[in-house]
C-alpha cells in the first residue's frame, strides 16, 4: 500500500492506492458516499488489488484523513467542490490518461457527475447503490420508512419536529431502518469505523444531507442528474441490493439514460453488497473492469 496526500485549494485529499499499476490494468478509483462517510466502510474493494489491478481510496474533503472544515458553512460543500477534488486527485496521480470509477451511495452519483464531463481517461464507471435523482429517493425512503413498526416512525417523527435529532433515542430508532435497508449483517468493523467518524465530525453529511438517510434537508435535497445521464459516454455497470434503500425507482433511470449500461441486483443485500455479499460482488465488478480496460 501507499499513502499520500494531494494537495487541492490549500489543503489535503488523503488517498491509498493498493497493488501496483499495470500496463493492461487500469486503475479503478473509488469513491465513498455520504456526503460525510469515509472511505473505511469501502475497504473490502481493496482485495480488486489481487487481481493484478491498483485500486485507490480516498477521504473527501471534509472526511476522515483529509482536511476538515468544521466551520464552513452550505456555500462551500457543493457538488461542484467534490467533482473539482476527484479531478485534482486523478491529476496528482498521474492516472487521467486511462482509470474505472467505482462510487458507491453519493459516491455513484459524484462519479456520474465525473462521468458527464467526458474525461477523456475514464474507461468505464460503476454507480453501486445510488439515487439518480433526490426526489426519488426521497419517495422511495417515505415508502421503506411507512413500514418501519410504529413506535420507531413515532419516535423518528418526533424528534424530527423537535429539532432533537442528535439524541440517542433518534439515533437508536435509525438504525432500525440502517438494519433493514443499508446493511443486513452484523455490521463489520470497516462499516462501524465509518459510522463513528461521522458522528465525530458530521459537518458534510448534516449540511449536504441532513440527520439520516431518510430525513433529507441539506443542500443535496433537489439534486438530479437525470436530464444529463445522455452525456455518460463509458461502460458503466449498475448494483443495488433487493432490500436496498437505493429501490429500483431511484436507480432505474441510470438504466434508462446510459446507452452502454448493464445492472446487476443482490438478492442477499440492501445498502451494501460490496459487505453483504462481498465475494459476489467484487467478482462481478472485477469481471466487467477486465472487460473494459
């Protein structure tokens, strides 16, 4: 492994790349979600390595290892900054000539905001358990949430209401949902890693998102790339999970968009196939980068 860091508007990106680069594999770049995850909960990607093939993970700015801005408010953590970042760490890299893109939850939708671009290196782009657009993801999370037992809705909802909902009884009655939709397992040391890293600085997830996956109130609320999936000119591979909180509404108009677009479902996962059925998973996304590199 080699850790680094990229400099990018007077601060840091922290990346790792895994394995060593190769002539006849490109390197695979991935992008964690949140806005305000890390990229820990990602981490099983890294076995891609053994494959012959460099793989890279990064913490967005904001996140984890890189520069934190705890002071910086809406105007600031845009779409565009995260966008401009990626390009800046392909740059640094040395690695725009020829790379994959995998980005899982947010991550999917920054690489597809990548992807129309057209950088010119970019191979091919795996969108795993994204939404193309807010509005159907948040429809979507009000159908998953109706079936939650009526306590956990009671409570949720109050505490919304409140403006409570850094306590512990709203975070408890989340992860009723968490359990259900975003990961069906007992929850790996990766994904816990992740989680508390976002309950100590929650600075990007709470001002792009809000205080949960279902309760979107940030900046990202009217988000949509959907009038703009034509531009996707790469191979790009969809993954969900049958129990995602990604339902196939919200990821279906990738499939509709991208004109070069295979999908792929989980049956045994949610949120997380890449955890849940991690060996499955990173079969299918190792077999379709060697198609494409």
């Amino acid at each position: 492994m080699n850790e680094g860091y990229a400099d990018f508007r007077g601060h840091r990106t922290w990346y790792r790349v895994t394995g060593e680069p190769r002539a006849d594999k490109a390197p695979l770049v991935v992008l964690h979600g949140g806005p305000g995850c890390t990229h820990d909960y990602l981490d099983s990607l890294a076995e891609l390595a053994g494959t012959g093939r460099a793989v890279v993970h990064y913490d967005q700015l904001g996140n984890g290892r890189s520069t934190h801005l705890r002071d910086r408010g809406a105007d600031f953590w845009t779409v565009e900054l995260f966008v401009e970042e990626l390009a800046n760490l392909i740059a640094h890299l040395g690695i725009g000539d020829r790379y994959h893109v995998l980005g899982q939850s947010w991550g999917g939708m920054l690489g597809a905001e990548h992807a129309v671009t057209g950088p010119a290196g970019l191979r091919s782009l795996v969108i795993a358990d994204s939404p193309a657009s807010m509005e159907l993801w948040l429809a979507a999370a009000g159908e998953l949430r109706a079936r939650l037992p009526a306590d956990v809705q009671a409570t949720l909802l109050r505490h919304e209401e409140a403006g409570t909902t850094g306590s512990e009884e709203y975070t408890r009655a989340t992860r009723v949902f968490y359990d259900r939709h975003v990961c069906r397992i007992p929850w790996p040391e990766e994904v816990a890693r992740t989680f508390a890293a976002m309950d100590e600085d929650p600075t990007v997830y709470h001002t792009m998102n809000g205080p949960s996956e279902f309760h979107v109130v940030g900046t990202l609320k009217d988000w949509t790339i959907i009038d703009r999936l034509d531009r996707v000119a790469v191979p790009t591979l969809l993954i969900s999970g049958k129990y995602d909180e990604a339902t196939p509404e919200v990821v279906r108009p990738y499939a509709d968009g991208i004109a070069d677009v295979r999908w792929q479902i989980f049956e045994h996962s949610s949120h997380m196939p890449h955890v849940e059925e991690k060996d499955a998973c990173l079969k299918a996304v190792a077999a379709f980068l060697d198609q494409h590199d």
